[in-house]
C-alpha cells in the first residue's frame, strides 16, 4: 500500500480528523483554483524558522531540513481560498510586526529563547493562526521523507501483520 493510500483510509478511519484541505495536500491534489496570494522570500524565510521552532533540530533533523515551509506553501496556495490565504498570511504578518515591536528585530533574527517565547504569545493571543501553522508544519515534517525515515520507524517493504508488538522504551512510532 501506499503512503497516499494509506494517509486516505487513515483520514477516512479517523472520521476526517484532517480538515479537507490538508488531507487534499498530502495527496498531491489542487482544489484551489482561484487566485493565491504571492508569497515573498521574507515570508518564505519566516515560515522556515517558524517551521523550525516549532519542530527543531535534535537528535533528529527539524522542520527547516525536512522542507516543511515548502510544504506549507504549496498547500495555503494549492488548497485553500484566497481569503484563507490572506488570513493565515495576515497572522503570519502580525507575528512578524509583534516581533519588531517586542525586540526590534526581525523574527528570524532572534535567538531560540525569544522565538519560543513568541510563539508562545502567538499561540495564545492569535489561536487560529497557530493551530493552522502548527498543523501544516508536523504534517509537512511527518510527509517528508525525513520525519517518516528519521522520526518515525520505518519499513520500505512491510512484512507480515502483527497487530500486537509491544514498543521497547524510547522506541519512536511507525510511519505510514
């Protein structure tokens, strides 16, 4: 099976936890066939080190060396409407000018300390932008080929069921 055919029954099986425009990007399709927003390098930028604070680099590569800012580009333009689009970039806008107003620098130029603490801010005082950030970055990271060989096990040619192995300690889950 697939990883496409099986991220579709796992959304089917989970009731359509995935909203459909996430679950539309994850399989490569387009349902946004209108107008997109242009997005610039600064944004692009600021989504990478976004993408990063929220899935750094540990003893596994973070969200900024699985490409999961491209990931969340190509879905806001491919899979969701215009207004949308200017939401989610409006509230990426808006973490950015919070930045310069709290710190006098550029998000991307602050240490791990202070994005942390900004991100924090956001998450409370600008919920939907975070969750939709949040969520388009662990699913871009968990699609890559980096979070699925290197986060999650992983088997490229599965072998027989067993529906019930117990996990050693610090085992990390298995990729779709």
């Amino acid at each position: 099976m697939s990883r496409r055919d099986a991220l579709q029954r796992l959304t089917l099986l989970l009731g359509g936890a995935l909203s459909a425009q996430l679950t539309a990007g994850v399989l490569g399709q387009v349902i946004n066939l209108g107008p997109s927003v242009p997005i610039s390098a600064a944004q692009q930028k600021l989504l990478t080190e976004l993408a990063d604070t929220i899935i750094p680099t540990t003893d596994t590569p973070g969200a900024k060396a699985a490409g999961a800012e491209q990931f969340i580009i190509r879905v806001m333009r491919d899979c969701y409407v215009l207004e949308d689009q200017e939401a989610f970039y409006a509230g990426l806008s808006k973490l950015e000018d919070d930045c310069h107003r709290l710190h006098n620098q550029s998000f991307v130029d602050l240490d791990a300390p202070r994005r942390h603490e900004l991100v924090k801010q956001t998450a409370i005082s600008n919920k939907a932008f975070f969750h939709r950030l949040r969520e388009l970055t662990v699913t871009g990271y968990f699609c890559s080929e980096i979070g699925a060989t290197k986060a999650l096990e992983y088997l490229p040619i599965p072998g027989r069921f067993e529906g019930d192995v117990p996990f050693k300690p610090g085992q990390k889950a298995w990729a779709l």
